[in-house]
C-alpha cells in the first residue's frame, strides 16, 4: 500500500503507510519544526554500564577522543529510590562519569554495589543497544589504536560494503564500529 498523506491542524504535511501487517506499520512523521512538538523531547545521553571504570576511560578517552564531563558518586542512602532508578538491588554504591565527543554524550556506570552483571550484545540481531558507530578516515589505523587502548578487534566484521567497516569490543564487549567512507 502507497504512503498516504494528510495535513494535520496547522496544515503542516504528514505521512503514514499501513499495509495491513501490524509488523510494517510507519508511524505518522510530520515536517512541522520542533518548536511545533506537543512536548520538548531532546536526545541527552545513552549509558554503558561498565566493569572497570579506569579501562573504559582508557578505551572512550585515550582511544576514540571523549573528553571527561560532569561525575557524581552515588549511593542510596544519601539518593532515596536510587535502587529503583537504577533497577537493581540496594545497597546501591555506582559512579557515573560522563563523558562527550562532539554531540555525543556517555554515560559510563561503574557499580561497586551490586556487582555488574550479563553481558554486552554479541550480535547486531539482538534486540536493544548493539553497538556504537564512529566515522573516521583510516579504519586500520584507528583499530590498532583503539586495540593500544585495550579494545578487541572482531576480525569476521571486517568488511566493504560500499563503505568500509570493522567492529571491535571495548573492555566489557561492548561494540564499536568504525566507518570510512
């Protein structure tokens, strides 16, 4: 089934497509500017919950470029309802070291209390967070920088795709791909 537009009240243009399958249902998407959104809704930060946090600092910092941002020690005796937030079981002892590049903010948690668990998604199939993705000009060269930093390049992901490609794990298996175009 075609995409089918409408307006909506201000007259701004909206389209949807519906082909009768629930599973490829395309939600509305306007062209009206933000400031027409009902509600203030900006990207902040995403979170890595990491097992050592000096490693990981090595890793995003030292390998990629991220500088050190704001840091707050927390606890749930002085956070009330932190346990909660956090979705894990009290007593709750984290740092939470943020760190950015460009418009891009992390989030680094490093639990002393409770003690980090599972792991990272091994497979971009899975559901959730796979990986992050950083363009840069020489892929070669930044791998083996990144691996300096204690990273682990993913051999099987190296590929040419119209673009170059190569995944590496950070320190907790976290993935990272890097792009060249």
């Amino acid at each position: 089934m075609a995409p089918s537009i409408s307006h909506d009240a201000t007259g701004h243009a909206r389209w949807s497509q519906r082909t009768g399958d629930a599973n490829s249902y395309r939600p509305a998407m306007t062209t009206a500017p933000d400031s027409f959104a009902p509600h203030r809704i900006e990207p902040s930060h995403v979170g890595l919950c990491v097992s050592d946090l000096e490693a990981s600092l090595r890793f995003y910092c030292d390998g990629l470029g991220f500088a050190i941002a704001e840091s707050y020690a927390l606890d749930d005796t002085a956070v009330p309802g932190l346990a909660n937030a956090l979705e894990v079981t009290s007593p709750v002892i984290v740092q939470s070291q943020m760190i950015t590049k460009g418009g891009l903010k992390i989030e680094l948690l490093a639990y002393t209390s409770p003690p980090a668990t599972g792991t990272p998604s091994q497979s971009r199939g899975h559901r959730g967070l796979t990986h992050l993705t950083f363009v840069v000009a020489d892929v070669d060269s930044v791998a083996a920088h990144l691996v300096e930093c204690g990273g682990t390049i993913l051999a099987s992901t190296d590929v040419s795709v119209g673009v170059r490609l190569l995944f590496l794990a950070d320190p907790d298996g976290t993935r990272v791909e890097l792009m060249a175009y």
